[in-house]
C-alpha cells in the first residue's frame, strides 16, 4: 500500500537555513568569538522556533565552530590553533583529491572560469576587499569540487571549510594573502597540462599556507593564558 501524498513539514530545510544564517555570523564575525548564543534570541532574530535553532547549533559544534557544553551556556568557539591544523589537513587533502580526480575530466571553460575566479581574487587583495577575496578563492577552488562529482568529499568540505574562513579572514587581510594570487596561477598552468600529480601537490601545497596563521593563534594563546593580569597598584 503506497503511502499517501501528505507533504512533510519542512523541518531539514529550516534547519540547514539557521545552520547557514549562524555559520556566516560566526565566520564574518558578527558572532564574535566566546560569544553566548541563546536559543530564544537565535530563534527571534531569525523568525523560527527553538527547535531548529537547537538542531542548528549542535550541527555547529559538530563542526568545530560552537562550543556546547551540557548543563551550560553554548558560545562560538574561539579560533583554536589546533581546529585550524585539524581542518587544514582534512581539507587540504580532499582539494587534492578532487583535483586529481577532475583534471581528467576538466574543459577550456573550467580553466576559464579557474583563471576569471584568480583575477578577481587577485583584484580584490588590491582593493583590500577580504569578503571578495573569500568569494573569488571559493569560486576558484569549486572549479575542481565540482568536475569530481564526489558528493561525500563535497559534503565533508562544506562541514569543515569555515573553520578555515575564519583563519582565511586574518591571512587575506594581510600581506600574506597577495602570494596565493601565484600559486593559484601555478595549478590553472598545471591543469591546462593535465600533469595530475604535480597539480596535486601543488593543491596540497596551498592549503599548507595557513600553517603559519595557526602558528600565529597558537603564539597569540600562549601569551593570553602566560602574561600576568595586573592586580592593583600604579598604572605603568
């Protein structure tokens, strides 16, 4: 007996839209980091029920982007050395994996579209715009995802690539940024060619760049929890 024709309510939907809405708070800092997220402002501010927000937010920390502790108050994560390093060698290696696998199959308009995507990242870091930087890397890097066709790797990237925005965020709005304008320029060469395992390394080797942005969080950590908090007395 076929089940009958009743439309489900469209709870998956409204929650991947909070997870969204919540991600991007956390990633272009609105949400600042070790900010209190309650469930009633979330659900008001977004015009939903508790419920999704809830569902939302515990998505989110299984991402590394939320902290939940039970019993106690749920806050965006701060931006943690070792969840950057952790990120970084998922992702990194899943790019790899999909240029690899995509260069088979990669057309003249690909490689169009990989070059257009440089030039208006190369803009951007010009302009010193860092959401258009983030945008032109991201249409960049899809190029590649995309030909693989991996749904699972496409779906394992989406959960882990804000945690590297966020460190993404610091590295483009400095001088740092300006050098990946060159190796982005290095792998469209190495596409074109079609010599997989040199773009793989390549690709592998792009996403190694945010090592010293983790460095620099870990640097900026040890500091916070070892310089003495002055107790009283003149100030210097």
């Amino acid at each position: 007996m076929p089940f009958p024709a009743i439309p489900l309510p469209p709870r998956a939907l409204l929650r991947d839209d909070v997870y969204a809405r919540v991600r991007d708070a956390i990633v272009d800092g609105t949400l600042a980091p070790e900010e209190q997220l309650r469930d009633a402002d979330i659900a008001a501010w977004l015009g939903v029920s508790r419920t999704p927000v809830r569902e939302a937010l515990l998505a989110l920390s299984r991402a590394g982007l939320v902290q939940a502790t039970p019993g106690r108050s749920t806050v965006v994560a701060p931006l943690d050395a070792a969840a950057v390093r952790d990120a970084q060698e998922v992702v990194g290696a899943l790019h790899r994996q999909a240029l690899e696998s995509a260069i088979p199959r990669i057309t003249p308009e690909d490689i169009d579209r990989m070059r257009s995507a440089n030039a208006a990242f190369a803009d951007a870091q010009l302009r010193g715009d860092v959401d258009a930087a983030l945008t032109a890397d991201a249409e960049f890097h899809a190029v590649a995802v995309e030909r693989c066709g991996n749904a699972a790797l496409s779906a394992v990237l989406a959960t882990y690539e804000p945690v590297l925005e966020r460190a993404e965020r610091l590295r483009f709005a400095s001088h740092e940024g300006r050098s990946s304008v060159e190796r982005h320029a290095e792998l469209i060469d190495l596409c074109e060619r079609g010599d997989v395992e040199l773009a793989g390394r390549c690709a592998a080797a792009i996403w190694q760049t945010l090592a010293p942005t983790a460095s620099s969080l870990s640097s900026a950590a040890h500091t916070a929890t070892t310089t003495p908090t002055p107790t009283g007395g003149d100030t210097p």
